[in-house]
C-alpha cells in the first residue's frame, strides 16, 4: 500500500491526538483513584466499596434505577 504526503501528515497528526488521549486517561486514572482514596477514608472503608458506591449513585443519576434499593429488596427475599 502506498500512502500519499497528505495521509502521512494526517496519520502523524493522529498518532499525536492519541499519545495525548492516553496521557490524559492515564492523569484522569490518577485523579479517579485520589477521590476514591479520600471518601474510602471517610467512610473507613476499602476503595473498592467505594468505587461500587459511585457506580450505583452514577446509575442512579442517569437511569433513575436505583439498584440499592433492589439490590437489598432482592437480599431480603432470600432471607426468607
């Protein structure tokens, strides 16, 4: 396959675009783990708990579920 200069110019430019991406997610990464650290120490809990917690907020921030409530909904039938 032969690329013209244009398509060359543009793959590099694009190259460059996606080195920048992965710098900024690996950035986005850190500061992700940073807030998850302080509410786990607020809470005293592992930040793994802590990432579920915001997953279930966000789901219910976007879809109105609240998978909380159905999750201990669904808890309490097997105790049963």
């Amino acid at each position: 396959m032969i690329i013209d200069t244009n398509d060359k110019k543009r793959v590099k430019e694009l190259f460059s675009e996606w080195q920048e991406i992965n710098a900024q997610r690996k950035e986005l990464n850190v500061n992700s783990k940073d807030v998850k650290d302080e509410a786990a120490k607020i809470f005293e809990v592992k930040p793994k708990m802590v990432n579920t917690l915001f997953r279930i907020m966000q789901k219910q921030y976007d879809d109105g579920v609240d998978e909380l409530e159905i999750l201990t909904e669904l808890s309490m039938q097997l105790e049963d």
